[in-house]
C-alpha cells in the first residue's frame, strides 16, 4: 500500500502565506466562473428578448461592477486572471482563454 505513495511528501504545506494564498486563488477562481457563466446568461437572454431595456441596463452594470471589483482583488492579492485559471489536464483550463463575447 505504501508503494501507491512513494515519492510524495508525507508533510502538508502549512505555510500560513501558502495556505492563504491558495484558499484566495480558489474562492476567486470559483466567483470568475460564476461572473462568466451569469455575462453568458444575460447575453443569451438580451438575444432572446427575454429582457426589458431596464433589466439590461441593471444586468450590464452589475457585471461591469463585478468584473471591477474582480479586478481590484486579483490586483490586491498579485494574482493575475491567468492565475486563477485552473489547468485540469486532459480537459483542458477551467476558463476559456478568452471568453466568448456572443
């Protein structure tokens, strides 16, 4: 059994600088695919009709607020938004490269 584990560190990197660091890399990973899902969302609904001028004009600002505010942390964290995009092997980075713009 202990063969499966050869060659890994039997510590766990309790860095408190690591630890944090990487805790904000994932909360901020999560809430970018969040914001690009919800962008996509109401671009297919703007193309569908389904919204009143008054609901677009709400749904663009809240997203430019976002992506603002997704911005200043990255910036206070020395993250970059290609930090944030997680490489899953086979299937390729969590975030597109450049996101669709519909």
């Amino acid at each position: 059994m202990m063969a499966e584990f050869e060659g890994l560190s039997p510590r766990i990197d309790t860095d408190p600088e690591s630890v944090e660091r990487g805790l904000v890399t994932l909360v901020l990973t999560l809430v970018e695919l969040l914001r690009q899902l919800m962008e996509r969302q109401a671009l297919r609904r703007v193309d569908a009709g389904d919204l009143t001028d008054t609901q677009i004009e709400r749904i663009g600002t809240t997203l430019m607020l976002l992506e603002q505010r997704m911005d200043e942390l990255r910036e206070h964290f020395g993250l970059t938004p290609q930090d944030l995009n997680i490489d899953l092997g086979p299937l390729g980075t969590l975030l597109p490269q450049d996101p669709p713009r519909d």
